[in-house]
C-alpha cells in the first residue's frame, strides 16, 4: 500500500492525503493506495501546487505506520527536527 504525502504551503507541516481528498497532518487518516493506483494519485496530487510542496508516494503499513525504507525518515519529518527539541512537533502530534 502506498499514500501520498507532501510539505504544506501555508506553515510547512507534513500532510497527508485523506479519503475525503483533503489534507490532514494525521498519518491514520491517510488514505491507503493500491500500488496499480498509486501513479495516477500521485499525478493528481502533484498539481496542486498551490496547497502543497514536494509531493511524494510512501509506503504505508495496513496498521497506518510507515513501511519500507521510508520509515526512519517519514518519523522523522512527522515529529520535527531532531537537534533542537524545543522545535519539535512531538506534542502537536500526540494530540
């Protein structure tokens, strides 16, 4: 399964496209993407260039984690810089 993530434009958080084809800052809420789907979401995701940066695909697990090689750094964008702690997002997340 895929889901399709990006930068939003407006404070810079970490999103994700939602069933309701809107973005949340929620990785459960991602909507999990066929990989037979997964180019044309993409594709779709990428020209909404006025809501989101650097649209990208991630391996998502069933349980809604991050999967494959991506998982180390997908934590690491979701929770924030990882040197000054006083920047982190750990508890907007948490929320």
């Amino acid at each position: 399964m895929k889901a399709v993530t990006g930068n939003r434009l407006t404070d810079g958080a970490v999103v994700y496209l939602a069933d309701d084809d809107q973005w949340t800052v929620q990785l459960s809420r991602a909507v999990r993407i066929g990989d037979n789907d997964a180019l044309d979401a993409l594709s779709a995701a990428q020209t909404r260039v006025h809501e989101i940066a650097d649209a990208y695909l991630i391996d998502i697990a069933e349980n809604g984690a991050p999967g494959g090689r991506a998982r180390i750094r997908e934590s690491i964008r979701r929770a924030g810089p990882t040197v000054r702690p006083d920047l982190a997002r750990q508890q907007e997340t948490a929320a």
